[in-house]
C-alpha cells in the first residue's frame, strides 16, 4: 500500500509524442474542409488562367511565322515553372503565416500543449501537412493542368520526364518559404515580420536581382526558378531544356536549409511561453 502512495513513472517522454495525432488534425484541416479545393481553384485561375490566355492562339517567331508545334510546347512548360516560381511562393508564404502565429494569438497553441504532444511535433506536424498539401493542390494538380493544356494547344505530346524535374525544383523553392515563414511565426509574434521578410526575399530577384554577385544566388533558392541575370539560366528551365545543369549550389543549399530552418523552428518555438 506505501507504493500506492508515491506517484509511479509511466514512461519516457518521446520527443515526438503526439505527432501522429497533430498530423491527422492537420490534414484534417486541409482535407476536409474547403481549403483544398479552393488553393486548387486559385492557383488553376492564377497560373494556368494566365498560361492559357497566353498561349490559346499559338505563338509566333520574330518574322510573323507560325512557331514549330514542339517549341510552342515547350515555351508553355517554361512559362508555367516562371508562374510557379513567382506566384506559388508569394501563395505558399501567405499561407503558411497564419500555420503557427494564429494559434498562438488566440491561445490554441497553449490549450494544444496542455495535451500529451511536444513542441517538435507541433512543427514537424504543420509542415508535413502543408508540404503535402501546397505538393497536391499547387504543384501536382496545376502541372497536370498545365501539360494536358499545351499537349491540346500544340498538339504534340511534351516532354514528361524534364518536365517532372523541373517540378522537383519548383517544390523544393516552395518547401523552402514554407520552412522559413513557420521558423519566424515560431519564434516571433509580429505578422509584420513573418510577412515581410520571406515576401521581400522573394521579390528580391526581380527587384534587385541583376545587381547581386554569383555567389548570392548560389544560397539563395532564386536559381531554382529564375534565372541568374547576365550568370546562368535557372535549374528549372536547364532540367526542362534537357541542358546540362551549370552548378547545383543553389539546390543543395536550399535542401540544407530547410532542415536548419526546421531545427530552428523546433528549437524558438520551445523557448516561447505560453
């Protein structure tokens, strides 16, 4: 009976504890609501609406004639992964700000770790369910949308595979604004912030790109998408061309960061109180 009176340890905390669970709510929230076909019907409007009323009635060469079937088609591709590039990353910032800093406004954050989960699976939870959910609705099914309207538009079938690698670019660009605005909703409660800086990063290039030296673009994740002014043609547009890659810095740099950002995001949010 005196054991029954001193409190008895149930186990080691997993540093991942309710992961599983976080995740399934998380998904919930994307796909049992509106939320995806909605981010699937404006990205529809914004890129393909956009591609399509480009390309609807073909294109012609400098001297008025007719552009070749095969090269229509490419054009098409390449103007989506510059739409993607641009649009999808101011998109993916926008929504990921409200991930984590709503909830901590409003006090879900608080009442969610008052359950059995950890800080770590908070984030890792968020960011999977919307890495999956920005990879269905703004990459996969606006790609799909996109090839099947330039195989129609030109009528030849477009290349595939480039086409798929070009895609693993634009991915990895947006997984990385996903990384980095959740770092700063993480350790930050000013919108202002977790706003400003990711889209400024993200206008950078076109603002100031033709003044920044090579090595800046090669740790930035610019290159994926945009090509280098007066340096290199993006990653993209050399994986869609069948071109050899000049130096893949960019996309090693940008994979190594979204993981230090992720430790980053674990490691801030434990520091806040709540």
């Amino acid at each position: 009976m005196a054991a029954n009176s001193e409190l008895q340890s149930v186990g080691i905390r997993d540093r991942w504890q309710g992961f599983n669970n976080l995740l399934r709510k998380e998904n919930r929230m994307w796909w049992h609501t509106s939320r995806w076909w909605k981010q699937a019907l404006i990205w529809l409007v914004l890129m393909n609406g956009l591609l399509l009323l480009a390309f609807k009635g073909g294109m012609k060469n400098p001297d008025g004639s007719a552009m070749p079937a095969e090269a229509l088609a490419m054009m098409g591709l390449v103007g989506f992964v510059q739409m993607a590039g641009s649009f999808a990353s101011i998109g993916v910032v926008l929504q990921a700000q409200e991930t984590l800093l709503d909830e901590k406004r409003l006090g879900t954050a608080a009442w969610v770790l008052s359950k059995p989960v950890t800080r770590a699976a908070v984030i890792l939870s968020k960011l999977a369910a919307y890495g999956m959910g920005i990879l269905i609705t703004t990459v996969l099914a606006q790609a799909a949308v996109a090839y099947g309207m330039m195989r129609a538009i030109s009528g030849v079938m477009p290349p595939a595979l480039p086409f798929a690698k070009a895609l693993g670019m634009i991915y990895l660009a947006l997984v990385f604004w996903l990384t980095l605005t959740v770092t700063l909703s993480a350790v930050s409660n000013s919108r202002g912030l977790v706003l400003g800086v990711p889209l400024l990063l993200v206008f950078a290039p076109v603002l100031v790109g033709g003044m920044l030296p090579a090595w800046v673009w090669d740790i930035m994740p610019w290159n994926l998408t945009y090509a280098a002014a007066g340096i290199r043609p993006s990653l993209a547009d050399c994986l869609l061309a069948g071109q050899p890659v000049t130096t893949w810095m960019p996309a090693i740099i940008t994979a190594v960061g979204c993981v230090i950002l992720t430790l980053a995001a674990i490691w801030g949010f434990k520091k806040e109180e709540f």
